[in-house]
C-alpha cells in the first residue's frame, strides 16, 4: 500500500478548500433588518448602511425616513457601518447572521467641521488618501453625497417628471432656438454618464469642427471611480467672493494625462458639508478648449435624507472659421444640453458667454 505523500495531501486540502467555497457560494444570503436612530424615536434618515467583512462591503443601501434599512450577506459574523452627511462615521460591534428580529443601532458621533479647514495650493494626484487629511475630509462628504444619489431610485419615482432640453443660444445670451422634451420618472435614472473607464481611455469629448463633436459630462459612477481618480489631481479651494460659505474640492487631468478630459469643483457647504454642485470645463480639446465648453451639476436633498441630481447642463460653443483681414475661428453660437427633475420652469437661464 502506497503511504500518501505531501503532494496528496496538498491536493486534498486544495479539495477541500474548493468544496468549501463552493458551498459557501450556494449558501443563500440571509437578510439583516436595521433601524438606526440618534436617540429615543429619533430615527436616521437618508444615511448609507453597509454591512462590513473587515473593509469589504457586501452589501449597501439608503437608511428611509423611518432609518430603516434592509441588506443581505451570507451566514457570518460582520459588522456594520453608517455613513452620513456632516458626521463622522460608526460602526458596530460584531453581528452574527442569521439575526432574529430587527438591530436597532444607536448612531452618536462628531460632527465633521470643515469650516475651520486650511487650504493648500499643492494639489495631489491620484486616489485620495488618509493622510491628505483635509483633502481626505472634504473628499468623504462629497463621496457620501455621490454614493448616496447612486443608490437612490425610490426617490426620484415620486419627483413626477423630468424636463430635457436642447437649446442654442446667441454670443450676448439670447435664445436663437429651444426644443424641450417631458418624460415621467419610474424607476430609471435622469442623468448618466458612459462607463468611466472609456472616458479615461477615449477622452469626454470627441471629434471634430468638420464631422462635428460628441461630449460627455461626469455623473455620480464617473466621480467615484477608480479610474477618474488615477487621472487627475486634487486639492482643496475656497472662492469667498464668488462661494461664500462654501469649500471645494477642484480637480484637473494629471500633468501625464493628454486626452480630452474635465477640469472642475465640487462644492460643499461648511457648515452643513452638504454637497452643492460640481462646475466643470472641456480641456484638451484643441481649439475648442479656447472658448471654454463646459457644464454643471446641481445635487438637491430628496424629502428621505437621501440626494438626488436635480438638474444638469452641457454647454458647447459652435466654432466657425472667419475670413477677413485675417483667418480667425469665433463663436457663433453655443449650444446647451441639459435638463432638471420637476414642474417647475428651468431653473437655469442661459449664460451670457464672457468676453
């Protein structure tokens, strides 16, 4: 009889290990029921809920109005986590599931204080870390306002309807031309960008003067993506003129990075650290980039807690070739892409361009 050797038994614990993970995977999730409340009848709404294994996240979702949240994960011990606007985050001690009932969590923890924050000229490139810690901090509050209006669907079905639009507008802001469009919202989002990672690669605006351009502005996917923040560099800004009351983080392409990109702010208010928009304009795009093609996004907090893109705008001049004395290209025209969630009239006037 042949004694079993090492390799033996490294292949039946290979086996082993692999049963195991296939087990695992046909183990069905179990759903773990969360309430989270400040205090006595005090519930937590609009807050994101993440059920932790260590630093994973398995499973994510909006806290409602009532601070419920429902989530699933396989059998196991975890813990979970909350986030939410204007505070520092929690997490709990372990939980094993299954777990009967409802876990009731009660979230106590600091406020995060931006307005005493110092700026840096220096800018970083790269995704944000910890030890950026001003950087870091603004950034976690703007990341929970994007997180959060990614996850919202509910929210936006009981908005009634969203307003498109298409419009060209003459060098000194008056309206040459306005074609509007009304679509009832159901479980689908307004505002989406293409997949992030080809906008690394093929650059958000493409094409020509000739064969005419196509151009894209970033949304909630493209601003947390990994490959957004392998790209660009970042540093925190005030404008107290024109921003009073507010702190940003700005971005720009990384010095390496020649495609067509954005270059923008996001802006926060310090005292609440709510998220306020994003500002943004068309670089290396040739000589469309003289005539500063760009756009927005606004963010408005939805009745839930939970935040929502509330209206948007892409804006692009049309470039034609002047003959004269000498040949020059100038702006005929700019035309504007954009939209906004509800009845009311567009919130937004068209820009008179600057000269």
């Amino acid at each position: 009889m042949r004694l079993p050797t090492v390799g033996d038994l490294l292949a039946a614990l290979a086996g082993v290990a692999l049963l195991a993970k296939v087990t695992l995977a046909q183990v069905a999730p179990t759903e773990l029921r969360i309430r989270i409340e400040s205090g006595p009848n005090a519930p937590i709404p609009g807050a994101l809920v993440a059920v932790l294994d260590g630093d994973r996240v398995l499973s994510e979702g909006l806290s409602t109005a009532r601070g419920t949240s429902i989530l699933t994960a396989p059998p196991g011990i975890y813990r979970v986590s909350v986030r939410r606007i204007g505070f520092r985050p929690f997490v709990s001690e372990p939980v094993t599931l299954p777990f009967a009932g409802e876990l009731l969590l009660t979230v106590q923890t600091d406020r995060v204080m931006l307005e005493a924050m110092v700026v840096s000229a220096t800018a970083r490139c790269g995704p944000v870390t910890r030890d950026a810690e001003t950087l870091s901090a603004v950034w976690d509050e703007i990341s929970k306002a994007l997180r959060s209006s990614q996850l919202t669907l509910a929210d936006l079905a009981g908005m009634g309807i969203m307003r498109t639009y298409r419009r060209e507008v003459g060098i000194y802001g008056n309206i040459l031309a306005n074609d509007t469009a009304v679509k009832k919202i159901t479980n689908g989002r307004p505002f989406g960008a293409i997949n992030p990672d080809a906008l690394a690669t093929l650059g958000y605006l493409r094409g020509s003067a000739s064969s005419g351009w196509e151009y894209f502005g970033p949304d909630e996917a493209v601003l947390l993506s990994t490959s957004f923040a392998e790209t660009h560099c970042f540093k925190v800004v005030r404008d107290h003129r024109k921003r009073a009351g507010q702190i940003g983080v700005a971005f720009e392409p990384a010095p390496n990075h020649r495609q067509s990109d954005i270059k923008g702010v996001l802006w926060v208010d310090e005292k609440t650290a709510e998220l306020d928009d994003v500002r943004f304009t068309f670089v290396n795009a040739g000589v469309l980039s003289r005539f500063e093609p760009g756009g927005f996004t606004r963010f408005h907090r939805a009745p839930s807690g939970a935040w929502v893109v509330n209206e948007w705008q892409l804006r692009m001049p049309r470039v034609e070739l002047r003959v004269g004395a000498q040949r020059e290209l100038v702006v005929s025209s700019y035309v504007e892409n954009g939209g906004w969630i509800g009845n009311d009239d567009s919130p937004s006037q068209p820009m008179k361009p600057k000269h």
